[in-house]
C-alpha cells in the first residue's frame, strides 16, 4: 500500500520540478513611459517594465544592460531596476550617457544568455526612447517571445547606429544640389 503511493507522488514531483516555460508558455515583457510622477516608488523612473505571464502581471527576474556603440567601441553596462510596489511592474533609473549610440535591453526570466522573453528599447540622440520592440513571433492569436542572443542584439545596434548616421555619399551630393536649381532659378528671373 505504501509503495503505491510513493510512485504517483513522485511522478508528480518530477512532472513539477521539469516544467519548463517552452511548455507552459513563456513571460511578457512590456515598457511603460512616462513612468507615473505621483507614485513615489515610480517617480523619476526613466521606464517601467511591466512582465506578464499570459494577461496576468507576474513576478520574474528581469535583467537589463544598457548596450552602446561609443566611437566605434561597443559597451555593455549592467542595470538595476526595483520593485515599483505593483505586481510585476519593475522601475529603471537611468541617465544614458550622452555621446554614442545606445538601447536599452532588458531581459525576463531564464538566465542573461537564456532569457524567455526581451525587450529592445533604442534610444535617441536627446536620451529618449524612440520605440520598443519585442522580438516575436504570431502563433494564431497569440505572440510568443524569441530568444534574442548577444549577437542579434549587436545587429540591431550597429543598424540603429546606420539608421542614424548617414552615408557619406547622401551627404557628398548637397552642393550639388543647388547647381541644379541654377538653371530653373534663373529662368523664372528672366520672365
């Protein structure tokens, strides 16, 4: 009698200890801004990030670097956020730093290099955030977040840089611009 209760109880220890995200579904991650000034805990918050599992707001670790291209040198600078006193709402303070090109990566549960769901979040040249982007896919009716390794994050930053910057040969052309309108110019002053 004794063995015939173990067994069903270990089976559903093991069946708890192995579930895993990839088969119950994987965390939310969203930004908030501007962060709510008349909340003490939010005010002065650069962004909050909010972690979802399914609709439901949800405690998980969430890990943020800023990621920065600085005169051709790529820097990682690990970030903290707090607790915003609200479930799964998470504040960050920030300052970005004013020269280069950075964005802000913030990373939920799983581990820094396995994370289970991200947040890209650039950043413009005045410090601002100019959109966020949760890297996904559509499943039916649902979006299911995708693993974003180091090296797609340093895509998207050296595309961000691009996006910015523009080619020398855009800018090569500008005198010549006026040379063209010479001959329009002056026809419209002889009549």
């Amino acid at each position: 009698m004794r063995r015939s209760l173990l067994a069903p109880l270990a089976a559903l220890s093991l069946l708890a200890t192995t579930a895993t995200p990839a088969f119950a579904g994987a965390p939310w991650i969203s930004i908030e801004i501007p962060a709510n000034g008349l909340n003490p805990l939010t005010r002065d918050a650069y962004c909050l990030f909010r972690v979802y599992y399914h609709e439901n707001p949800a405690s998980y670790p969430v890990m943020v670097t800023a990621e920065g291209l600085v005169d051709g040198v790529r820097r990682t600078v690990k970030l903290t956020v707090t607790d915003a006193g609200m479930p799964g709402v998470y504040a960050l303070r920030y300052q970005p730093e004013q020269s280069g090109t950075w964005m802000v990566v913030a990373r939920v549960g799983g581990t820094m290099e396995e994370p289970w769901a991200t947040v890209i979040v650039p950043i413009n040249r005045e410090g601002q955030i100019f959109n966020a982007r949760v890297p996904s896919r559509r499943d039916g009716e649902s979006r299911i977040p995708l693993r974003v390794t180091a090296a797609e994050v340093d895509q998207m930053l050296r595309a961000q840089v691009a996006s910015i910057t523009p080619a020398p040969r855009t800018l090569a052309g500008l005198p010549f611009i006026g040379l063209l309108l010479l001959p329009v110019l002056w026809r419209r002053r002889r009549t």
